[in-house]
C-alpha cells in the first residue's frame, strides 16, 4: 500500500479511497437535492399567490438557473473559500436532501387510502390512437405535445364513490361531474375536447356538472367554451367558477360564455339551491386571485355546504366555513411525476400536499382533480383527468 499524500504516514486501500470518494459523492448529491428542494419549495408557494405572470416566470427561469448550477457555485466557492452563511446553508440542504425530502417522500408512498373512497374505477382512453395527429392542433407549444412518454392525449375517466360527513339523506347516490383545467389554446386541440364531450354527453347525464376554472390561455379560444362545455347535461344544474389563468384572457367575457353554456357562475360567492328536494349552500371560491374570498356570514349554518374552489390552497378555509365537500382543480397533479418521489413543482402555498387525490379532515373530504390540459402540453406519468362522483353518507358501505 502506498501513502496516499505524502508525509501525512497515512495509508489507503484503493477500496477505502473509493468508499470515501462514493461518501463524497453521496453528501454532495444530498446537498444538491436539498438545494433543488428549497428552491422548488419556495417556487412552489409563489406560483400559489396572486402574483404578476411575468415576475413569476423570471423567477421560474432564476431558479432553473440556480438549480442546475449549484456544482459550479459550489467548486467556485471552495476554491475561494466558502464563507459561514453559505456553509451553514449547505448544511441545510444537507439536511433536507439526507433526512426531510425522502422522509416525506416515504410516508406520501405508505399513506392510507382515505376513508372517504368507498371505491375508485380509472378507464384510461388514448385520444392519439382514436384521431391521429390531428388531437396536437396548433398551440404555441404543439411541438411538446409531441414529445415521446408525453401522455397529454391520454385521459383517464376516474369514478369516485365517495362517503361525505353529514350528506343530506336525499343526496345518497348523488352523482357529479367535474372538470377542471382545460386550457383552451390550440393544443390539444379543438377535435380532443370534443371527442371527451361526445363520450361524456353519450352517458346519463349526472346530477351536478361542475367546472373547477382555467379555461383559456388565449384571448382568442373564448368560442370554444359555449359550443363545447353547453353540451354537457345535468338533472339538478350546472355550476361554474373561473381560475387564474381566466384572469388574464378577459374574465368578463370567459364568464358570459359560460352563462350562454347553460352555467350559473359562482363569482366569490354563495347561493343557496334545492338538488333532489334538498336545500344546500353552493359555495364558488376563486381566491386567491379574484378578491374578496365568499363571505358565508350570512349563509343559513343547516344546509349542507358544497364548495367549487380553483386551488385546494383553499382546503383550511373550507374548514373553518363548515364545507362539507369541497372541489377542486389548478394543480395538475404536478403534470410531471417522478417514480418513487412522485410530483416535484405543483403551483401551491402548500407544495406537494395536495397535488392531487382525496383528502378529509375538520368534516371536509376534498377532491383534487389533475384536469384536463395545460398552458404547456407536457405530462408525464400524469395523465389529464376527468372525475366522476358518487357521493354517499358516511358510514355507507360500496
């Protein structure tokens, strides 16, 4: 064995020297998926606030940046030497990489099913295989929807039974229809939305439709939500909300279409309804990005209370404001999911929390859709989502 610097009259194995040089490399990749995580964290929590799009996409593009980098920013700062803030922040990412990003990453694969799913059916439909090329259509980002594991054009058609707190005896069997997230922008295009609605309207209609927001990223696809989202039937009404991509391509206008398509809109607000000889409190919360959030003051505190929310961001207030079933879209489901790790940047204060599924506590059982399409058309072990619900009282056995 030869000395492995001269003059310490320390050895080395050549097996030691690997061993040590693997720790190395395994404390540093630590360190730089702890890294990635505060700055997704923290990019996470501002794509959730109702902040300009432009300041939200330079900082989109900062943190890629710093991301990416952080091998270069560190070899640069060893080789000056590191000073102690930067030291104690490395430490930090350490940490999160090592202990708190796959102590997390755990227990969301080992999590219990919810109580409230009494039963879960997924059919997945391929749009690409039934129309061709022709479902890309002609969005800005056309040539992403062509990528290869891009599951864009593949949706899934989930049914949900559900057990829900306090759910009016009328209502057992209840059945509602939401969609969420449809984007309209060229790409997927005009002849995919119809293909969903064609299968869709070919059903018995459901009790409830309901439509969770984000319905443009262009201020010239208004046309396609009347002639489209109208032909969708309830027995007991159809209700709309608008989301924040809604806000930048003439809200106004968005709102009267989807009047025109037979929907009442819920702008911030509540009403109350008779759904199968029953009264409720429907509730429509655009916040954070429409203000101010529905004040339920003088909502009457019996019914039961059913709320369309753009972001599940908005799960604590339903808390506190007695909902007893909340809906909701906005997240996509992260739209890219890692294997084992599963959704990395999802637009919420919250994170990964809620990025997609069911989840109960307080008396609220909130579902979580992945919705339909995206300003950018790229999913990948995340396929678009159309929910259907069977609601149930607590207690019921499937």
């Amino acid at each position: 064995m030869s000395p492995l610097f001269a003059g310490t009259g320390e050895t080395f194995s050549p097996a030691a020297f690997t061993a040590a040089l693997l720790l190395v490399g395994l404390v540093f990749l630590a360190c730089w998926v702890g890294h990635a995580c505060l700055w997704t964290a923290t990019l996470n929590y501002l794509y959730g606030c109702p902040l300009p799009k432009r300041f939200l996409k330079v900082y989109r593009l900062l943190c890629g940046l710093v991301i990416i980098g952080f091998p270069i920013l560190v070899c640069a700062g060893s080789a000056s030497g590191l000073p102690w803030p930067v030291k104690w922040y490395l430490i930090a990412c350490g940490v999160m990489g090592l202990i708190v990003f796959p102590v997390i990453s755990i227990g969301r694969l080992i999590r219990t099913k919810p109580a409230a799913i009494l039963a879960e059916r997924t059919e997945t439909v391929d749009y690409w295989k039934q129309l061709g090329p022709a479902v890309v259509g002609d969005g800005k980002y056309r040539h992403v929807a062509r990528l290869p594991l891009n599951d864009v054009f593949r949706v899934d058609f989930t049914d949900l039974t559900l057990a829900v707190p306090n759910l009016p005896p009328a209502w057992d069997g209840l059945r509602v229809l939401l969609l969420s997230d449809l984007h309209f922008c060229g790409t997927p295009s005009r002849g995919f939305f119809e293909a969903i609605v064609d299968r869709l309207a070919a059903e018995p209609p459901a009790d409830l439709v309901l439509l969770a927001g984000d319905y443009l990223d262009t201020d010239t696809h208004h046309e396609w939500i009347t002639p489209l989202l109208g032909r969708l039937r309830a027995t007991e009404g159809k209700y709309a909300i608008l989301g924040n991509h809604d806000e930048k391509h003439q809200p106004d206008n968005v709102r009267q279409e989807l009047k025109l398509a037979g929907y009442c809109v819920l702008v911030n607000d509540w009403l109350e309804a008779t759904v199968r000889g029953e009264r409720c409190v429907l509730v429509g919360h655009e916040g954070p990005w429409f203000t101010p959030p529905p004040d339920l003051t003088d909502a009457p505190p019996e019914p039961f209370r059913l709320c369309i929310s753009h972001t599940p961001d908005n799960f604590y207030w339903g808390q506190r404001n007695r909902v007893g079933l909340m809906l909701c879209g906005h997240v996509h489901g992260g739209q890219v999911r890692v294997p084992v790790v599963g959704s990395i940047f999802v637009p919420s204060i919250y994170g990964r929390r809620f990025d997609m599924g069911v989840f109960e506590g307080g008396g609220t059982v909130m579902v979580v859709g992945r919705g339909l399409s995206g300003k950018e058309p790229l999913r990948f072990r995340c396929r678009p989502q159309v929910i259907r619900l069977t609601l149930r009282p607590a207690g019921s056995v499937s």
